[in-house]
C-alpha cells in the first residue's frame, strides 16, 4: 500500500522525536520514500545524522545551508501526504495562526497535500483552551488529528498528551492510502445521514439540547462521498466543517421537529440510511415567545415527546438499509440488541460512555457493530477510521445478501 508512496516527516522540537526514528523504519520497510524536515528545536531531541541515515535522504532544517537554498515550494509539492510528529504546542500554534518562523513551518504553509498531526505535550498543556482550539482550527483546514495517547508523560505526570506511537502513526498514514485507492464501492448509491445534536427552544433565548458535536456524522458522510455515494448530510446545530463538499449536501436544522421533516422529504429516494444524530427525546410543550423574566425561584417546564425518527424510518423502511446508534452506560449490548428488533434496523453502532475516548466531543471512538447475524468489536481509533470501519462492515451486509 505504501511503495513508492511520497511521505514528508515534519518533527518539532518535543521528547517524542526519538519515536519517529521507529516510524521511518516502518516506512521504507513497505517500499516509502520518506524525507525529513526539522525545526530548530528538533535537533535538541534528535540529530539530522540519525535521522539522514535512516531515511536514506538529506534531512533539512534551515533556509540556507552549505551555501545552498532548499527551496520549501518543491518540498512541499514533492509530498504526497505530510505528518507533523511529534507536534508541539508550540509549532502547532504557529501552523494554524500562519507564522512562520522557521523552514518547517515554510514547508507546511505551501504544502497542497494532506496534513496528518499528531500532537505531543505535558498534561495541562494538551488540556489547555487554545490547544483544543488550535486543534479544532486545525481540523477545520481539513488536516487530520491523531490523537495524543494516555500514558506516564516526561513530567512525570500521567494522563493524555503522549505522542501517539509509531504504530498507530503507520496505521494512520496506511488507512489513508488504502482509502485514497480504493474503489468506488458506494458509486450510485444515496445515503442519507444525521449528525449533531438538536436543540429545542424553550424561549427566543433559552433551549434544551445536547453534547453532541456531530464530529462522527460529519466524517460517515466524507468516508461515503470518497466511495462514490451521493450524500444527504442533515445535520443539527454543530461546529464541524467538511473537509470537502463534493458530493454532499448539507442541509442544517435546528429542532428535531426539522430533522425529522428533512429526513423524510429525501427518504423514499436513498439506498441507506445512517441515523448517527443526537435527537432531543423532549421538547417544551409550550414555547414561549418572549423571553422568561427571572421572577420566581424555581421554574417547570412541561415536556412532551419529539417522534422517534430513526423508529420512524425503521417503520417506513421499504428498500433501505438502515444504521441506528447507541450511545449506552449500563446493560449496554442488551439495550443496543433490543434497539436493533424494535427499530426495524439492519445493524448498530453501540459505543459506551464508559469508554476513555469515546462519546460527545472526543476525536476518537471505541465501538462495537452488531447485526442479526454479525457482531464486530473494534479497538479506539480515530471517528474518521471509525467510519471506515462502519460502511465496511454495511457494504459487507448489503453486497453479501
């Protein structure tokens, strides 16, 4: 999968650098050309030399050297994908703010390729506001997030922030190829798909929603367009920006009572539906149209039920096929089975809240797909190879049957 692929290793200045010697190995062991830049800080951690050798290229770290120009344009465009690793807190400020200081941060900033980055930092700094902001700006560019791992950090703390390990880099850029070559398994089909959360107004101010982020939704929907499907993405208030717009369209709601109507104006013409939103249960039987004057101590509000829609579908369901999710803390494979019978579905997504990495938010997920027949447990991983894995396992179903 990786012979003669064009891989560019961009390493910042953090104690994880000593992992990528590893990752290079790797590489060239499955046929790669593999080049290396560096910033400054980098060569504290680990030294061009080593690095040269291993990857059997000049690894650059300045402008000028030896009295010649590397010219950052024709390394960037040599590169068919780029992985910042380790990338420090530092470096990836300065990629999403446009600096650039360095011929690292050069190279990047004219790169036309796609941009993997896998962080590397103390606890509290991987925890802090502007790093999540800095990612989520990131991931808004269209670069890809690998996720930084738990484990004992250089401080001596323990928790999130460990550069994730060679492996999983190899894994990463590995699914990426194989997904970029593979056929057009989904090339004339239609899949509808919810994403988000919904939220139901209480006032013109106030309403009752959910954690949601719709990152999950949102990544189903570009894993189906890359296969060739045409994609109806019905997403309910969220942050999460496609990466590419090609083939999809996207139409934003707020309430359920919207998402149920854009789901069933477009359902009798799709091949497969995917119901990964977080509907609101309730909603206010009473809106009000002013807003709520803080007046009393405590304050009721009578709720009465949204329609299932995904129970609905299930209903309505004639030649689709049809992909339910449950989101479970307790008796969990029993609730996502009964799920499964009661809602007319072909096959669940069953994730715990109980799993690190996984639920609202989070850039990864650990789930388990079960069907009538099949069931498949997978281990943590990034949502955009969660979704490989899920209209795998459903085009395994629809083409066997």
């Amino acid at each position: 999968m990786l012979s003669q692929k064009k891989i560019l290793l961009i390493l910042s200045g953090g104690i994880a650098a000593y992992k990528i010697q590893i990752l290079i190995r790797m590489l060239l062991g499955e046929g790669a050309n593999v080049r290396v830049v560096l910033t400054p800080a980098a060569k504290h951690f680990v030294t061009p030399l080593t690095l040269s050798t291993l990857s059997r290229s000049k690894v650059l770290v300045d402008f000028h050297e030896n009295g010649l120009w590397n010219n950052h344009v024709d390394i960037a465009l040599w590169a068919e994908v780029i992985l910042v690793a380790p990338c420090t807190a530092n470096t990836l400020s300065k990629m999403v703010h446009g600096i650039c200081d360095n011929l690292a941060l050069a190279v990047y900033m004219s790169a036309k390729c796609p941009v993997f980055i896998a962080p590397s930092m103390d606890l509290d700094m991987y925890k802090h506001p502007s790093t999540r902001q800095n990612l989520d700006l990131a991931e808004g560019y269209g670069h890809f997030i690998i996720p930084a791992e738990e484990g004992i950090l250089a401080s001596g703390l323990e928790g999130q922030g460990r550069m994730a390990e060679p492996e999983t880099l190899f894994k990463h850029l590995s699914d990426f190829f194989r997904g970029k070559e593979r056929k057009k398994t989904l090339l004339g089909k239609t899949v509808l798909i919810t994403a988000g959360p919904t939220y139901e107004a209480i006032d013109p101010v106030r309403f009752i929603g959910n954690h949601s982020s719709g990152k999950m939704g949102y990544a189903l929907a570009e894993t189906a367009a890359e296969r060739g499907a045409g994609v109806i993405l019905v997403s309910g208030p969220s942050q999460e920006k496609l990466r590419s717009k090609h083939n999809i369209n996207l139409i934003s709601v707020v309430s359920a009572k919207e998402m149920y109507d854009a789901v069933f104006s477009h359902y009798d013409a799709i091949d497969i539906g995917i119901a990964s939103a977080a509907v609101a249960d309730y909603t206010p039987k009473k809106k009000f149209r002013q807003k709520i004057k803080k007046t009393e101590e405590s304050l009721s509000i009578e709720f009465i039920k949204n329609t299932d829609i995904l129970k609905a579908m299930g209903e309505q369901k004639r030649h689709q096929f049809l992909i339910g999710f449950a989101l479970e803390m307790e008796n969990e494979e029993e609730n996502a089975r009964e799920k499964l019978k009661k809602k007319n579905l072909d096959m669940i997504v069953l994730n715990s809240l109980r799993n690190k990495g996984s639920g609202f938010g989070e850039e990864t997920n650990k789930v388990k797909i079960i069907s009538k027949e099949n069931e498949r447990s997978y281990s943590l991983k990034s949502k955009i190879l969660v979704a490989q894995d899920i209209l795998n396992f459903a085009e395994n179903l629809i083409y066997s049957s």
